[in-house]
C-alpha cells in the first residue's frame, strides 16, 4: 500500500480528535484519543503497510515543555529563520509560528507527518512549511533549531551532536527540549527552564514527567 495524502488525512482523521495537550492548551492536535489502544492497533497497521509507529499522535513530554517555553518567550524566534527538528505532530513548529517566527519548518522523515502537520497547521491557522529530508548534517541558514524528545537512541544521539556544534559554532541557536532521555549529552548544554509535563502512562513510565529545555553551547560532550 503506497501511502499517499488522501489515505494520510482519512487514517488521522479515523484515529484522532483535535484535543489540547495538557501543557500547552493554547494549540489543538490531532492526537490519540487512547494512547495505548490506538499505539497498538496503529503501529501493527502501519508495520504491515512498512511505516513507523504513529509518533505523531502525541504530544510528547519534550515537545511539550520545549512548546512552553517558546510561546513563554516569543523573543527567541520573532522574526527568525526556525527549523524544528524531528517535528512529529507539529506542535514546537506551531508555538513558534504564533510567537512571530519569519518561517518555520517543520522537519520529519515520517512521511505521515506532512499530512498531520498540515492539518494541525491548518487547524491553529499559522503556516508552516514541511520538509521529509534527513536534514542531519544539512545547513539552511536557520537562525533557531529546535528539537523536542530527540536523545532516545544513542546512534541518533551521536549524529546530531557534531551537527548541533556546527550549527551553533556558525551563530545558530539550538533548543532542545528533554524529559530525561538516555541519550542527552552530560555536559555542553545550558539549562533553560523546567517543566512539569502531564503525559500518558501508556507511553512513559510516570504520569508527570520532569522535562527541560537546554540551549546547547557547543562544549565538550
């Protein structure tokens, strides 16, 4: 089965509600009404069709706190190039397209993601513009970079570290928004804020998870 815009918009629209994630209720997404149901039933559909699990159904503990922040302090991206990175369901992309960001884009090789993140654009009324490239390692003159949830993996982790550095080495500013993943580095980060994020307990491993965003500076890691 070839995945195509039309199938995308009738799977989300079959499996989702606009719902407002609980730590950023100013923005509505499609997510998952039962998480744990529908990550089952999806991720066994999508595996049979070769598609990744539906992360973009939810609104992550990272994405969440880094969305926070960003709508908190709308000087960070007003009047800037932003790229959010690994983007899943829009939601980072989205508070920064309402904190007055000159563009945005929305980065995910999740090829379900540019539907999902078209319709929770078109739902919050902001633009923003999609990209299913690996963009690791690529430089478009991005002034922000910002990154929820990504240091889950650590052979994901040991890429985007040289590419975070070169990045911020040339003047670019990368947040990262992290509720404790194994993978984030131990040292060249500045801690920027904190955050409670209600989550699901079908997800995570706690109802609340601690979550925070770091400026990465580019130091020794």
């Amino acid at each position: 089965m070839k995945l195509t815009a039309r199938t995308a918009e009738t799977f989300i629209r079959a499996n989702t509600a606009l719902l407002q994630p609980p730590h950023v209720p100013e923005i509505a997404l499609h997510l998952a009404h039962e998480a744990h149901d529908l990550w089952q039933r999806t991720e066994e559909e999508l595996a049979e069709i070769g598609l990744p699990p539906p992360f973009w159904a939810f609104a992550w503990a990272g994405g969440q706190g880094l969305a926070r922040h960003i709508l908190d302090h709308p000087e960070i991206v007003r009047d800037r190039k932003v790229l959010d990175f690994a983007s899943g369901s829009g939601l980072v992309a989205i508070a920064a397209a309402r904190a007055g960001a000159a563009s945005v884009v929305a980065a995910d090789i999740d090829p379900f993601c540019e539907t999902a993140i078209r319709l929770n654009a078109e739902a919050n009324e902001v633009s923003v513009t999609f990209d299913g490239a690996d963009l690791v390692g690529s430089d478009d003159g991005w002034d922000v970079v910002l990154a929820g949830d990504v240091f889950y993996e650590k052979p994901f982790a040991q890429r985007l570290i040289p590419w975070f550095g070169a990045l911020t080495a040339r003047g670019a500013q990368i947040l990262v928004g992290d509720p404790g993943r194994s993978y984030l580095p131990k040292t060249g980060l500045e801690k920027l804020a904190v955050y409670e994020v209600p989550v699901t307990r079908a997800l995570e491993d706690a109802e609340i998870k601690r979550t925070t965003v770091w400026r990465f500076t580019g130091g020794p890691t």
